[in-house]
C-alpha cells in the first residue's frame, strides 16, 4: 500500500459540498481516506477572479500505480463539473495560465517517489512555492520530508511565509 497525499480545491459552485463528494469517491476509487485537513481560503493562484478558493489536503492509502491514481482523479473531476476544455478556451483568451473551476484534485506526493514522465510529475512541480497547498498539508503531513528538497512540510511553510 502507498501513501498518497493529494490537495483538492476549487472557487465555483457548492465548493464545500464539491469537496466533500470528491472525497468520498476518492475514498471508494483510490482508496481509504486516512486524514484530511480543514478546509482553508486563499485567493486565486497565477490568475484574477471574485471567488476564493477552498482547498483540502487528503491523505489517502492507496493500491493503485502513481499514473492510476491520476487517471481515477481526472475522472472525478469531470464527474463532478471540471470542464478541461472549457477551461482551456478561457485560459486562451484571456491570456492567463489558471482559471477558476469547480474542482481541482491535485497529486502532491506518493510516498517518496520522484516520477516524471510526460503525464505526471511528482512531487507536485510547484508544490513547494505554493502556500494554498503547503498550509493544508502541513495540517496532517508536518514532519513528512518532500523528497527532493529534504525538508520537512512544516519546514517548506515557514520558508514560504518568511519569503513574503
């Protein structure tokens, strides 16, 4: 069994009842839902809407490849309302790398792994830079070491807080 810890969010919509579903099918699709964070607020990352967002740190135990477990993910997220090519229209015209959606179900670690192939890059690439992701995570994987950069969680948050 492998540890995977993933981070889901979103800003439109029920989020707060978005997130709890997705977290029962996570729950029934990849496997059992070991601890879960709070539900924090951030503003939009990378792009400018009215909506915050609320994201939640999952730990999840898990007998499913990394590239499976993004594949049941992806499959969530369309289940519950992310429209990708939607998505992709907006970014396009706007200009702006992000946008805002009803669901984003992000794979931030497995256990220790170092993957990249042309699917899937982990540890999340962008994990340690952002604070909507780290601050959650930090609630149920403190001590837990990222492991590329050796440090723990808790250690990636304080940087990014002494940082801004």
């Amino acid at each position: 069994m492998a540890r995977v810890f993933l981070l889901t969010g979103g800003n439109t919509g029920d989020v707060k009842r978005t997130l709890q579903r997705a977290q029962q099918l996570i729950n029934q699709r990849v496997g059992p839902v070991l601890r879960c964070s709070h539900r924090y607020e951030s503003d939009p990352w990378g792009f400018e809407a009215p909506e915050r967002f609320a994201n939640q740190a999952l730990e999840v135990s898990t007998d499913l490849a990394p590239e499976e477990v993004l594949d049941a993910v992806q499959t969530i997220e369309r289940e519950l309302g992310r429209n990708r090519a939607a998505e992709a229209v907006e970014k396009a015209s706007t200009g702006a790398r992000y946008t805002s959606r009803p669901i984003d179900i992000d794979l931030l670690l497995y256990d220790d792994a170092v993957i990249e192939t042309a699917r899937l890059t982990l540890p999340h690439p962008r994990l340690t830079e952002r604070r909507f992701a780290l601050e959650p995570l930090c609630e149920i994987a403190r001590s837990k070491r990222h492991p590329v950069t050796g440090r723990t969680i808790g250690e990636l948050l304080e940087k990014l807080k002494d940082e801004a």
